[in-house]
C-alpha cells in the first residue's frame, strides 16, 4: 500500500498491541475451548496451515480456501480456538502473498482486523443461539451463513475505509471482491459437513475430508496453472504481432515495456543493449515508478552483476527474494526490490540485448514467465532490428551519403510542408538560404576530388553546427547547400547568413593533397556566396522562394565579386 507512512505503521502497531490481548482474554471469557485430544485442535491446524500456501488464482484474483477449516474449528471448538486458528494461519498467508520486511505492518493491520471480525462474527453466533440438535439442520446452516457472511462484509469494508485513509484508490466493488464473496460462501456447506464429521468420526474427519479437499485443491491449482500459462501464451503472441507493426525503434522499446507491465508484476525494467567491442552493455530503456526514466546509469561490464551474467551464460534467471540475489547484484538497483527476472534477448541464437525486470513483491515472478519472456523477448529482437532496418532505409533516402545532411528530395518535400503550415496560419514566414562554394572546381583541379570531398563534409558539418536547431540544413547538389528557417524574418535570415559567410571565411579546413606524391595535410580556405529569399513577404510561391534565392546568389552575391550575402526582391 503505497499511501502508508511511517506514522500510520507505527498507529497500526499500537492498535494491535492494545486490541490483541483484550481481544483473546474477552473471547476465552467468553468461550474457553475444551479439548478431549489435542489431535484434532493440532490436526485443524495444520491443515489450515497447509492451505493457506495452496491459493489459486481466478481472472488474476488469488483465493485462498480456509473459511471451511475456520469454520468447522469455531463450531467444534468455540470462538477462542477459532480466533488462536486464524492468528497462526495469518502469517503463512501473509508471506505467501508477498510480505516483507517493510510491509510488516500488514500483520499487525490485518491480525488485529481478523480478531475484531471473529469477536464480531462470534457474539453475533451466540446472541441468537444458533444451537445444533438433530432438528435443527437448517438453523445451524442459517448460522453458519450469518458467521461467514459477517466475516466477508466486515472484511470488505475495514480493508475499504483503511484504504481511504492512506489514499489508495481501492474500488469499494471489483471483480476481485465477487470472486471472493463466491468462493467464501461456497466453501461454507463444506465446513459444515467437516463440523458434523468430525463430531461422528473424530480426527479421521480429517482424512475423509480434509485429504480429498486438499487432492482437489491440488488439481485446481495445476489446472488454473496450465489456464495461465495457456493464457500468457495467447497474450503473448499479440504482443508479438503489435510489436512487428512498430516502425520506429523508440516505440518498439516503450510498447515492449508498456506490455512487460501488464503481463506480469512490474515495478522496474531495464533493457542493456550488447556493445560487443566494449564488452558492455548500455542501458536502452529505464522504467521505474510506473514511468520511463533517464537512461543516465553507468553501462554493466561483460560478466558484472546479474545482467552481465546473463549475457555470458546467455541464461535466465530468476530470483525469488532479496537473500538469493544480493551477493550476485554489482552497481545499482532499487533497494526495495525483492524478485528479479533478467533474460537474454536474442537474435540469430546470439545475446544482442538483456532484460531484467523486479518486483517489490517476493516470490512475484512464477516460473512459467521464463519461458513466455523469453519468447517475448525473441519477438522483442526481431521487432527492433526490423525498426532499425527501417530506419536505416529512411535515412538512405533521405540524407546524403556523403555529408550526412538531408538530400534535395527530403528539403523539396519539407519545403512543401513547412509552406502549407504557413498558409493555414501555423507559421508566420518562411527564409530560405541558398549557399555555394567560390570557386570550387579550382579546390577540385588543384588537391583532387577526394580532397573536394571531405571539404564538402567539412562545410556541411560547418553549416549543421551554426545553424542548430533554427532550421533544416540540406545539400543541395554539388557544392551548393540550402538552408530552411521557419518563422525567421528576413532581417534575421540575413544575421544568419552572415554569420555563416564570415565563420567559413575565417575557418582554416584541413584536407589531403590527393595529387600529390606523399598525400600530405594541408590547410585550405574558403568563402561562400549566400542568396538570401523570404516568404511571403518575396513571393507566396515554394518553388517561387527558390529562384527568389537563386537569383540573389547569382546575381546578387556572385556577380558582385563572391564571398558576399545578397537578398532577393
């Protein structure tokens, strides 16, 4: 319960330690037990005990059957032994379901609310003297419902109130609150049956009742087993299909996440991309406090903590609390986190990432998981590389080979774009820079066309780093570059244009000398001429806006003697 504060944990303590002793001293008061054997009072027991870690799980609902034995107990023996019953079978059910050391205080919240629930249930029994004769069949059954029908509803509303008190958000009626109801009252002719046997039969009521329940728990247990791992499969194979329809590499990662949360207990996730010439692996994606976190964690070294492990064994593993792992774990992990899963993702049979998912629950992850994550993270593989592939193709076609900027056809088509944002009002104005190298071919004539090359790559890299994120940088063939603002006015284009002008003026590039004999280095400098056209308030046309800034480049820069920024009309 994450609404819980130190305060209340303490005032749940000092509750339990007033009302536990007063309430086992008034209910002895009451009804003090009388055992003929201490047989069948240990044999209640220890098959109360043995049930409580026999739960099973409904539409995600975890049910545990125990109400028959507590009631059987009550009726045989009195309100007292029922009440010392439940407090021993308490604390296996509470561990089973998850508790740990800092969730301790659960104990004391819910032994003291089992306590006032049975006084309650209990007095209620007597007030109306619920008494058992051979006549009276269906008085004891009518009983017997009131007892157990008490115990549901206070239990419901003292878990609602108390979760409105920590700010929790528990629903006062969910499915889960159904399945329970059911499954209670159900189990109720069968404590009476128990009750009557026992009086007739003794301690071999527990064997004629007791041993075929728990042969029938048994079976419902792996058969709900075989449900949710059947279930898991089928959830498992959508996933796979909706992360084959991820184009983009950061949505495959946020869904692969997204899913991993929802198919099972999540409270962190980390997925380690393999870096195979530095023998690392670097953290891909983070998601803790139900949100994705910076991927600002040091990389795991091959073979360091539980996620280096897994890439050397190429193995799952999975832990189950705190105390199996601690002396494996190296750097950083949640200090709250109890159960690990962490598997290889792999490709082509070879580790190319790792997962590791935990819980602040123990014993959170089942051991069917291992499989279906597994086979998650194969689907996980295939979906990343599939998005990288296409990113791959996209940016083939839409940058530059050789400098890395995007192409012409990539600028034309954003031209069009940005140009219909502005007329439906989205941006005010529009600049365009067309930029081109002085006497380039002389460049090329004189060191060679390799040398021309990376001077080209040179310039673009020049040209990506002034103009930052004011706009779009692309070549626009040869050694003519284009740049697109959006919402600079004309007065700004040309700051702009100039700063480029005199940042390459002033810029020694270094190259090679590719027609000489030893290839060596050399200095180069350059200038450029700059055309410089705006829309709408030079033309309301796209292609329009380009002859505006060819024609200033030609006639305005170049004419004019070069190495100069010229406006167009």
């Amino acid at each position: 319960m994450e609404g819980v504060t130190g305060k209340i944990k303490w005032a749940l303590w000092l509750i339990w330690m007033g009302v536990f002793p007063a309430g086992l001293y008034y209910s002895y008061q009451i009804d003090p037990p009388s055992f003929d054997s201490l047989w069948i009072p240990l044999s209640l027991i220890a098959l109360a005990i043995i049930f409580s870690f026999l739960p099973f799980t409904v539409d995600s609902t975890t049910i545990f059957i125990i109400h028959w034995i507590n009631l059987a107990a009550f009726l045989t023996y009195g309100l007292f032994f029922e009440l010392i019953l439940m407090q021993i079978v308490l604390i296996p059910l509470l561990l089973r379901s998850g508790m740990t050391w800092n969730t301790s205080y659960r104990y004391a919240l819910n032994s003291a609310m089992m306590l006032m629930i049975s006084i309650i249930a209990g007095l209620t029994y007597y007030f109306y003297d619920f008494s058992v004769t051979e006549d009276s069949l269906w008085r004891i059954t009518a009983g017997a419902g009131l007892y157990i029908l008490i115990h549901i509803v206070f239990n419901h509303f003292y878990l609602y109130f108390f979760s409105l008190i920590v700010k929790n958000g528990f629903p006062f009626f969910s499915r889960d609150t159904l399945f329970d109801y059911l499954a209670t009252l159900l189990s109720m002719p069968y404590g009476l049956a128990f009750y009557f046997l026992l009086n007739e039969v003794g301690l071999a009521a527990v064997f004629y009742l007791g041993l075929p329940f728990l042969a029938v728990a048994t079976v419902l247990r792996l058969y709900n087993n075989s449900e949710q791992v059947n279930e898991d499969l089928g959830k498992a194979g959508k996933i796979g299909h909706q992360l084959a329809a991820q184009l983009e590499v950061n949505e495959v990662l946020d869904l692969f996440v997204k899913k991993l949360t929802e198919l099972m207990p999540v409270d962190y996730a980390y997925i380690l991309d393999v870096e195979e010439k530095e023998q690392k692996l670097k953290l891909l994606r983070r998601y803790e406090n139900e949100k994705i976190e910076f991927n600002n964690l040091a990389p795991v070294l091959k073979g360091e903590g539980i996620s280096g492990n897994v890439w050397v064994s190429e193995e799952s593993v999975l832990y189950n609390k705190k105390i199996e792992w601690n002396e494996v774990v190296e750097g950083y992990m949640p200090q709250d986190t109890e159960s690990i899963l962490s598997v290889p993702i792999k490709r082509n049979n070879k580790t190319v990432a790792v997962l590791l998912v935990a819980s602040k629950r123990k014993n959170a992850y089942r051991p069917h998981l291992v499989p279906i994550v597994d086979l998650l993270c194969s689907y996980f593989a295939v979906a990343i590389q599939n998005a990288r592939n296409h990113q791959k193709t996209i940016t083939r076609s839409e940058r530059c080979a050789l400098t890395g900027l995007y192409n012409y056809r990539y600028f034309d088509e954003r031209l069009g774009l940005e140009f219909s944002q502005m007329e439906n009002g989205s941006l005010e104005e529009l600049s365009l820079l067309l930029v081109d190298i002085d006497h380039f071919k002389k460049i090329n004539d004189t060191y060679g066309h390799q040398s021309g090359n990376e001077l080209l790559r040179a310039l673009a890299s020049t040209l990506y780093t002034l103009v930052g994120d004011k706009g779009v940088v692309a070549r626009y063939g040869g050694e003519e570059f284009v740049v697109l603002l959006c919402d600079v006015s004309k007065e700004e284009a040309l700051i702009i244009a100039e700063n480029i002008r005199k940042t390459v003026e002033e810029t020694v590039f270094q190259t090679f000398h590719e027609l000489s004999d030893n290839r060596e280095t050399i200095d180069v400098k350059m200038t450029v001429s700059i055309g410089v056209s705006t829309a709408p308030e030079d033309t309301d046309d796209a292609q329009n806006l380009m002859r505006n800034a060819d024609r200033a480049l030609y006639i305005g820069a170049k004419r004019a003697g070069r190495n100069r920024v010229a406006a167009g009309a």
